[in-house]
C-alpha cells in the first residue's frame, strides 16, 4: 500500500513540476528568444504552437494530479491514518483550484480567443482586432502568473507535508 502512495506522490510531484516548470521555461526563456530572434509575425506562430501544444500537457498534468491526490488522500489518510494538518489542506486546495482555473481558462477561452484577434491583428479602427489582441494577451499574462504562483504554492505546500510526515516518523512533529 505503501509503495502505491509513493507512487502517487511522485507522480503528483512530477506534474506539477512539469506544469510550473514549463510555465517558467516558456516565459522566461522560449518567448524573450522567440521575440528577440525572429520577427514578430513567425515569433508569434511559434508561441502559438508552443502554447497550443502546452496546454494539452497542462490538461494531462491535471488529471494527473487530481486522480493521484485523489488516490493519495484515500489510501494514505484512510489506510494508513496519515493525515495532513486542516490549514494545509485547505491551502493547497486553494493553491490547487486557483492554478487549475486559471490554466483551464488562459487554455480553453482567452488563447483560441486570442488566436482569433492575432489572426486578424491587421484590422484597424476603434475596438479593432489588435486592441483585442493587446487585451486578451496582457489578461493570458496575468492570469498565467497568477497560476505559476499558485502552482508554486501547491509546490510548498507539498514539501511542506511530506516533511511533516518524516519528522513523525521520526519522532519529532513540530508542525
């Protein structure tokens, strides 16, 4: 039973990593080359791609987490009578909610939305394409770094956890 929530915790851990590391990689690498190397309009198709192809691993990475915390909470807190403190839990579901929503949203609404304003970005006039696009980019921007901090939350909240699970184990237990 033991060796199945290991299992659990890895994998939670490992997609999370996945997702708040390649929110990092992507902003603070892939897009300042992208833009400083090619020009806009091919910099721009290849964040495109890069975000299309992205958001599938950010929908894998929460199944993901949400059926091994699932599987961690039943067997872990219920078998095994390990449990994690109520403030904690209710943090790292907070972290969760805010990191999933906001990811599922830039994901499903604003980046097709978007794709359909950088489309037709060339349209002027008030209101016009690209000050949609210019809207719709700055609110993907925000509510992206809302998530890498939620997510990195959810991270902390982690380690958090399983070290207060070890020192337990090992007679200490200074939550």
């Amino acid at each position: 039973m033991r060796w199945i929530v290991a299992v659990c915790h890895f994998l939670e851990l490992l997609s999370l990593a996945i997702w708040v590391g390649g929110m990092l990689i992507i902003g603070a690498l892939v897009a300042p080359v992208a833009f400083s190397n090619l020009q806009i309009e091919p910099a721009g198709d290849l964040m495109a791609r890069i975000f299309h192809h992205f958001n599938g691993v950010v929908t894998f990475s929460l199944v993901i987490i949400l059926i091994a915390s699932f599987l961690i909470r039943l067997l872990a807190e219920q078998k095994e009578g390990i449990t994690t403190p109520r403030r904690l839990r209710i943090l790292e579901g907070v972290f969760l909610l805010l990191f999933c929503v906001s990811a599922l949203y830039v994901g499903a609404v604003l980046t097709p939305r978007a794709e359909i304003a950088r489309a037709n970005l060339h349209q002027k006039g008030p209101g016009g394409t690209a000050e949609e696009f210019g809207r719709l980019h700055r609110r993907s921007e925000e509510l992206a770094t809302v998530g890498l901090l939620a997510g990195l939350g959810v991270i902390f909240i982690k380690s958090r956890v399983l070290s207060l699970g070890r020192e337990k184990r090992n007679g200490g237990g200074n939550a």
